[in-house]
C-alpha cells in the first residue's frame, strides 16, 4: 500500500523539486549562448537538463517508496560496484576524458561519474557499518582502522581521476559520521593532523592545483590566467547588485566566465537575480539540510539516523564549498552546486538521495516551525 504523500516530508520534497526546476531554468540562461555556438542548438544543455529533471523526479518518487532498510541490505554490493565503476573510469578506452582527468564512463546519451555513486555508497556503507559496530566504534583496530582502509582505498582511486573535490567532500562527509557515531577525538584528530603533510604535497607538487591556491591568494597577480575565473565570478556578482540585472540579461556568461553552467552557475544567479536571488537559494540549501538533520534525529533506528545524517552532511558541504569558491573564500575547486548545476549524475543521486530522506521521514511528526518532534 503506497502512503499518502502528506506522510512525507514535504518541506524537504518541496525544497529539492524547487532547486531542481530553478536549476533547469539557470542552466539554459548560463549556456543558451554557448551551446549556440558550439552545438547550433541553445537549446542543447536545456533538453538534456530538462530530461535528467524528469528522470531525477521519477528516482525521487520510486526511491521514497522503498523502505530505507532496503539499503542496508543493498549497502556492501553498492559500494563494492562502486569501487569497480571507480576502477573501470581508469580504463582507456571505457573511462571518457576532459580537461586532463578521467572521470566519466561513456554510455549512449549520457556520461556516467562514478564520484557522484561513490558519495551516496559511502554513506550507505558507512551507516549500515556503524549500525553494526555501535560497541566496537570507539576501538582502534575493530571500529576506526576498517573505516580508515575502506576510505583509503576509495581517496586513492578519486585522486586517481583526478578528483580532489570530490576526494574531500568524502573524507569530510566520513569523519563527521564517525564523529557522530562516537569514534574517539584522538582518532579524528590524529588522522587530520597526519593529513596534513600529504594534502600539501598533493596540492603544492601539482602545477595547476598551486596555481589554483595562488590565485585564491592573490587573484590580480595573474588576472588573465589563474585569477581569471574567480575574477570574472566576482564581476558577476558585483554587476549583479541587489535585484540583479534580470533573468537572461547576464553578459560574464557570454564567454567571460568559464564554467558558467556548471561549477559557476551560481554568479549567473547572482549577476541577474541580485544578493537577493543568491540569499534565497542559500536559505532553501540550509531549509534543506535542517530537515535533514532532524529527519537524522528523530529516525526511529540507528541506521535511518547515520543515513539521514550523512546525506544532510554531504548537501550541506557541497552546497557550502560551491558558494565559497564563487565568492572567493575557497581556492577554485571543481564541485557541483546540488540540484543547479549541469550535470547528469550530480542531478539523479541528489533527488535519489532525497528519495532516501522522505521514506526515513515517512510517519514522523517534525514541526515546520518548532523544535520538538513526534515519532
């Protein structure tokens, strides 16, 4: 029997159908121009955003359906086929490459990134696991270390890629479940503080990843080439003011700034929808990931609550480091804004994984406006 849909969350159903249909608006706004030129058709990203919107909705409802425990059952397979999906993007010949990294597998009519899969496994992984081992979690060698080599491996293959961004957001998104599941801080901290050393080697020894932190530092000191990107988004905005140019009159996206659909989708909102479209969608990403959390809180199992909580976690960090790199607080670094940005995969584990969060919600009573909550 299928539930009624005033059982789910509908703040955080709401919320992912809003961003997603802005999104499919801001990405034909950011590329009509350059998909004119370089594919004869302004419509081009538009269609196939359009279709990944649709195909994303249908995952989203079918997903809400299921019941969440479904993936605990499923949760050592889907990481296991990541890993191979990981391997096989290496491969010549299967894995497709773009601007020196290989991190797409080409099917007929779409690009599939592995990345996207291998954030949403981790979490069913590491949330069944820490389901499995809540009396061993705060151990060395039978809680902390096995999560240490899953991770590695996976960090391994990312950088592989490469893939530093999505790399990160998996070491963040890790640590913080175990920090909520209560791994000892010694732990967590140790294995930052030995990081350390290997992140500044990973960046410093690799041209353009040094260049990207020099011109977070000081962009003007090459404004043509490392400041380039970071400056023009900041053009973007500034010319953007308080209500923005409006919809479709942006000019930094007339091939002035690069990325503009994608990762710098979000200096088009600003430069034509203003401080003010900019803070809205801020404000629904941190709607969006407060429902989460107190989904993760009132789970009636501890499975349901490190689910729910790694995916509040995973939207909140990529939501964070996309709207940090386009305002210039974070060095430039390839990631996704959830929901917006171009990107079939990115699109379809995104409304997956709300998918996942309304069934967790299913028959729990959370207030839209008070704190407590009814199970």
């Amino acid at each position: 029997m299928f539930k009624k849909l005033e059982e789910y969350d509908l703040v955080i159903m709401l919320m992912a159908i809003a961003l997603t249909c802005f999104g499919v608006v801001m990405v034909y706004s950011a590329s009509s121009v350059m998909a004119a030129k370089r594919f004869h058709d302004g419509f081009f990203f538009l269609k196939r955003q359009g279709i990944f919107a649709l195909v994303g909705f249908g995952v989203m409802i079918c997903v809400m359906r299921i019941n969440y425990h479904f993936w605990r059952q499923m949760a050592v397979p889907a990481l296991l086929g990541c890993l191979v999906l990981l391997v096989l993007v290496l491969i010549p010949g299967i894995g497709g490459s773009a601007g020196g990294a290989s991190r797409w597998i080409r099917l007929p009519g779409f690009n599939l990134q592995p990345s996207e899969i291998a954030k949403i496994a981790l979490i069913m992984y590491m949330a069944y696991s820490l389901d499995k081992k809540q009396d061993r979690i705060k151990s060395l060698g039978g809680g902390f270390i096995p999560y240490m080599v899953v991770l590695m491996i996976l960090l391994g293959l990312l950088l592989k890629q490469p893939d530093m961004g999505a790399a990160l957001t998996l070491f963040f998104v890790a640590f913080v479940m175990l920090f909520a599941a209560g791994t000892r801080l010694t732990y967590i901290i140790s294995v930052f503080l030995l990081s350390l050393p290997f992140i500044y080697f990973l960046v410093m020894n690799v041209a353009y990843r040094r260049r990207r932190i020099m011109a977070f530092l000081n962009p003007w000191d090459d404004p043509q080439n490392s400041g380039f990107q970071i400056i023009q988004s900041w053009l973007a905005l500034g010319t953007g003011g308080v209500f923005g140019q409006g919809l479709g009159e942006g000019k930094q996206k007339l091939f002035y700034l690069p990325e503009a659909h994608t990762d710098f989708i979000l200096s088009v909102v600003g430069e034509e929808l203003g401080f003010i479209g900019v803070i809205v969608i801020v404000g629904m990403f941190f709607l969006l990931v407060q429902r989460a959390m107190r989904i993760a809180v009132a789970a009636p199992d501890t499975f349901g609550r490190f689910l729910a909580l790694g995916i509040a976690v995973l939207f909140g960090i990529e939501a964070t480091v996309n709207m940090g790199v386009v305002t210039g607080l974070l060095p430039t670094k390839g990631l996704a804004l959830p929901f917006i940005s171009y990107g079939g995969s990115s699109l379809l584990i995104s409304l997956f994984a709300v998918g996942i969060l309304l069934n967790i919600s299913s028959g729990l009573k959370i207030s839209p406006i008070t704190t407590k909550d009814e199970s």
